[in-house]
C-alpha cells in the first residue's frame, strides 16, 4: 500500500486506472497516437529497446504495460529469440486483444497476461529471467512496479526501462515542454475526436516524471545493481537498464548514461 501523498509522488501522470479506462477507450488509435504524439520517432526508440532487450541474456522475458504489442513485435523479430519465452501484459482487455491478435503468429513465443505491473500475485518470485517495461512507468506508481520488477526477477535478472526522460540542457528542455505543451492538446484532439484524457496524462507523465539520473538513483535505492542510463533523442526518452542482485555484478550493457546520436 501506498499513501495519497506517495502516490502523486511515485505516479508521474496521476493515472489511476481504476477511476478512467482511457486505455480501453484509445486501444484501437494508439498505435496512430503514438505516430502522432512523436512524429514517428516512437519507432526509433521502440526498435532500439527491442534489440537491447533481445541483447540480453534471458529465457523467460516478462514485459509489463505491453499495450498493443509494439515493443514485443520488435523483440520477435530479433535473431535468437525463438524457442524464448514471453509473457507480454498489461491491464487493459482490450489493448491486450489487439497485441494478441497482432503477436498471433508467434503464440508459441509469446503469451499474453492480464497483469497489473504494481502487484502480480499470480507471478512467481525469482521466476523471470528478464523484466521490461516501455513508456508504463509514467502512468502507474513506478515505485510499486520497480520492487515487483525486482520481487520478480531471478537474482542476477536484467530489468530494461524506456520511458520518458529530461533533456540535459535545461532552455531547450523549456522548450520541448513549451512546445508539446501546446501542439499535444492540438494533436490530441485531432487525434483522439475530442477526447482530451489521452494527452492530459501523457503531458502530466512527461513533466513529472523524474531525470534520467533521478529514476536511476530511485532505481538503486530499491535495490537494483548495475543502474545506467542512455538518453535518446537529446534525452526526450531514455533506456535503463540494471540488475537484480544475486550474482557477480558485470559491466553495464554497452549503455552509458551518455546521449546517443542520430535518433
Ligand atoms: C503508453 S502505453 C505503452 C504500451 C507499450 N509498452 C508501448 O510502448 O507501446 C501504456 C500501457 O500501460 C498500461 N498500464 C497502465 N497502468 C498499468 C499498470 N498498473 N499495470 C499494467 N499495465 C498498465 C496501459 O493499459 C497501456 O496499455
């Protein structure tokens, strides 16, 4: 359990799924909205994310928030994950029967879970091997969702997060607030007929969520090893990535807290 005042804390959009199934209402767009929301760079970072997390070295992947599939049909297609196993979730119905539908081929890879990524009773402690979670963090109480993660984990298992991060240069991060802070609600409202939730979280999630160096401190303050961070796109997203502890720490995955060029 967590008080009200953690809560705002730990939950960077104040979205409580509970009280508003807006995920439910956009499954069928947000594909589209993500197309619109970031210009189509969201495949850059989700095609990055897919090879780091097929990088790793893992036979049982748990992704949390998986929504409509998007980062697992990137993963699939990397060389060596067949014969793997993953199991997508998320806890909405009806992202989840879009991602089944669109992960069908691969069934024996992949199954899909009705899971909240803040308690997962039904998931045995130390049973995955790797744990990952693409643009979720923002819209649940991360905290939560960090020590399930790593109640979940193996020792030694790799945790993969890309999510929304800080820009390092503090006048142009204004100004990528002060733009999005403009063109989403324009955009979202093209995008979604009206319906304003969709871009009221994601713009909250965006301004609240913690720097890169802040969530990677949260993450060793929970009790993950290895924490390190790279910032895509100037630090719009970043990648992070850690360990369970249980084994001899290595050295972090070819990522290192540095911005990366070209996405
Ligand atoms: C922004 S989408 C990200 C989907 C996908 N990972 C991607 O990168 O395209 C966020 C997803 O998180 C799910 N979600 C929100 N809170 C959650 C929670 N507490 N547990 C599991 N899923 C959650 C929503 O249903 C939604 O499908």
């Amino acid at each position: 359990m967590t008080d009200a005042k953690s809560y705002v804390t730990d939950n960077a959009a104040e979205f409580k799924w509970q009280a508003d199934d807006i995920f439910g209402r956009i499954a069928t767009r947000y594909d589209r909205l993500c197309d619109v929301f970031s210009f189509g760079i969201h495949r850059l970072w989700k095609r990055k994310v897919a090879q780091q997390i097929a990088s790793e070295s893992w036979n049982i992947l748990l992704d949390g928030a998986t929504g409509t599939g998007d980062i697992i049909l990137r993963v699939v297609s990397q060389p060596g994950v067949e014969g793997r196993t993953i199991l997508a979730s998320d806890l909405s119905p009806k992202m989840l029967s879009i991602a089944e539908k669109r992960l069908s081929k691969y069934s024996a890879t992949v199954t899909l879970k009705l899971l909240d990524a803040e308690s997962m009773p039904s998931v045995a402690t130390h049973s995955v091997d790797a744990y990952s979670i693409s643009l979720g963090l923002k819209i649940c109480n991360r905290r939560l969702a960090l020590q399930e993660a790593l109640r979940v984990l193996k020792p030694g298992g790799r945790l993969i997060i890309l999510e929304a991060s800080n820009i390092p240069w503090s006048a142009l991060q204004r100004m990528y607030l002060l733009y999005m802070s403009i063109c989403m609600p324009v955009l979202g409202w093209l995008a979604t007929g009206g319906d304003a939730s969709a871009y009221k979280y994601l713009l909250k999630g965006i301004r609240e969520f913690p720097s890169a160096e802040d969530l990677a401190d949260e993450m060793a303050g929970i009790g993950f090893e290895d924490v390190a961070f790279e910032r895509l796109s100037f630090g719009i997203v970043a990648i992070h990535t850690a360990r369970s502890p249980g084994l001899q720490s290595k050295p972090p995955h070819a990522i290192n807290g540095m911005p990366a060029d070209g996405l």
